[in-house]
C-alpha cells in the first residue's frame, strides 16, 4: 500500500455504509407515519378504577 492512494470522503464512506442505509430509511419511516397520523385524535385514557378493573377481571 503507498501512501499517494487516494481517500474516500466521508461521504463515500456514508453511502457505502449499510447502517446508514438502516437510518436512512427508519428515519423516512417515522417520518412518514407522523406526517399521516397528525389528524388522528385516537386516545385512550383510563383512570385507576378501569385499570384495577381490568388487571381483576384477567385473574
């Protein structure tokens, strides 16, 4: 190996990289999903009654 080989830049290196492929697209994927879901008013709110209920009736 010499000395006068030329190196990748960081870039190069990034695209090359499957981690940062894995990012990449995990990353488009939330983005996605919150994006889609910013009209979606679905919440589910439980007191401690309804939680004690619950976990009693699973007995």
């Amino acid at each position: 190996m010499s000395d006068t080989e030329p190196t990748e830049s960081l870039t190069g290196r990034l695209l090359k990289e499957p981690t940062a492929h894995f990012f990449a697209m995990a990353a488009v994927i939330f983005i996605v999903y919150g994006l889609t879901q910013l009209s979606n008013e679905n919440i589910l709110e439980l007191d401690q009654r309804e939680i004690d209920a619950r976990i009693f009736i699973r007995r």
